[in-house]
C-alpha cells in the first residue's frame, strides 16, 4: 500500500545517499590534503585548512544523521497508516456483516397492518439503495447473507419468526432514506394502495442501536483462495 509520504520519502532516501557519498568524498579529500599540506603552505595555513575541511566533514555528517532519522520516522508512518487502514477495513467488513452493535442517526419505519413477506423484502432492499449502512427488523440485524421469508402463515427472519407490528431501522442520512422510501410513487405509496388498513410510521431519530447478527455464518461451499 502506498502512503501519500512515499515521494518524500524516496527523495529523503536519495538525499541520504547523495550526502553519504559527499561525506565519503570529503574524507578522502580531508586525508589528501592533509598529505599534501605541508608542501602547500605554513603550519598556521595547514591547522587552519584541515579544521575547516573537519569541520565540513562534521556538518555533513550531522546532515546525513539528520535525514536518517527522517527516513526512519516516515517507515514508521508507513507502518502506521497501513495498520491504521488495515483496522478501518476491518471495522467496516463487521460493520457490513452484522458482526459487531453499531449505532448513529437515521430512520425508524412502523408498519402496522396486513403486508407479505415480499414486501417486506422489498422495503429492506430499498432501505439498502438509499444508502443505509445497517438494518434491522423487529429486533434482527439484516445483512447481505439474511433471508426474510414465509413458513406457512409465519414470517420468518433468519429462521426468528417476527410478527406485526414490524419496526424496521435503517442507520443512514435519515434525509436521503427518508426521501427513498417516501417519495411519490415510491414503496411506502405503493404499500399504502396495496393494503388499505396499514398504518405506516416514519421518525428520524439521531441514535439508533442496532444489534449483533446473532446466526453464525456457515460456508459449504466456498473457500479461501491461498
């Protein structure tokens, strides 16, 4: 995974390199002039050269620490932001499958009255189009993996039966749901011309808690790819 500091620090590990070179190089000229100086000029010339060439040596070398230790504060950053991706993944991939209570604003919906198990199969996945980020009917998380269906008169979530009065929650942007499932012409309008007697309720509400999706996941048939 590329961090956005990695140009930066490709350029630091260049620098570094470039000035351990520097450093290198000037340590050999340190020693040849050193060799030659007393050819070249007086005592005093001689001290006053070779300090400056030291002290040269000594500034670039400060510079290189210095980069150094830049490049390993930005590895460390790299590490960081990845594992701080990894865990934002993680927390939505349990989110998404119901494994873990979440809560935040959004939209409760009352249906009170006669409705089939197919409409209101059709509401949790207009629910879903809108944009709702977790559901739950009657109490029972909803995911990608759930199956609301009819066992003879019963309606059946996730093999839990749930009877009327339904209570469907949908955490989300209670304006956007609100606007879906609302709208003319929309599922709550149809609902209403197909079942005269249903009574139906919509609320914002600035916290809904949702439940864990409490029926394990099973896999028969699939299997991670190695």
């Amino acid at each position: 995974m590329k961090h956005r500091n990695q140009p930066a620090l490709q350029a630091i590990v260049t620098i570094v390199c470039f000035l351990t070179g520097v450093v290198m190089a000037a340590q050999w000229r340190t020693q040849a002039t050193i060799r030659q100086t007393p050819i070249l000029a007086s005592p005093v010339e001689q001290a006053y050269m070779v300090r400056n060439l030291v002290e040269g040596n000594a500034r670039l070398r400060s510079e290189v620490e210095q980069l150094e230790t830049q490049v390993i504060a930005f590895q460390e950053d790299n590490r960081q932001a990845s594992l701080q991706a990894l865990v934002e993944e993680l927390t939505r991939l349990k989110v998404a499958n119901g494994l873990v209570e979440v809560n935040g604003p959004g939209v409760q919906i009352t249906l009170d009255g006669e409705i089939s198990v197919y409409d209101l199969q059709d509401m949790v996945n207009e629910l879903r189009n809108a944009g709702a980020e977790a559901i739950s009917l009657n109490g029972q998380r909803i995911v990608a993996a759930s199956i609301v269906a009819a066992q003879g008169q019963r309606t059946v979530v996730d093999g839990v039966t749930v009877t009327g009065p339904y209570l469907l929650q949908a955490v989300g942007d209670p304006e956007t749901i609100e606007e879906a499932i609302t709208r003319r012409g929309g599922i709550l309008d149809l609902m209403k011309g197909t079942y005269s007697g249903l009574h139906v309720q919509t609320e914002h509400r600035q916290s809904l808690v949702l439940p864990v999706f409490r029926r394990p996941y099973q896999f028969v048939h699939a299997a991670v790819v190695r």
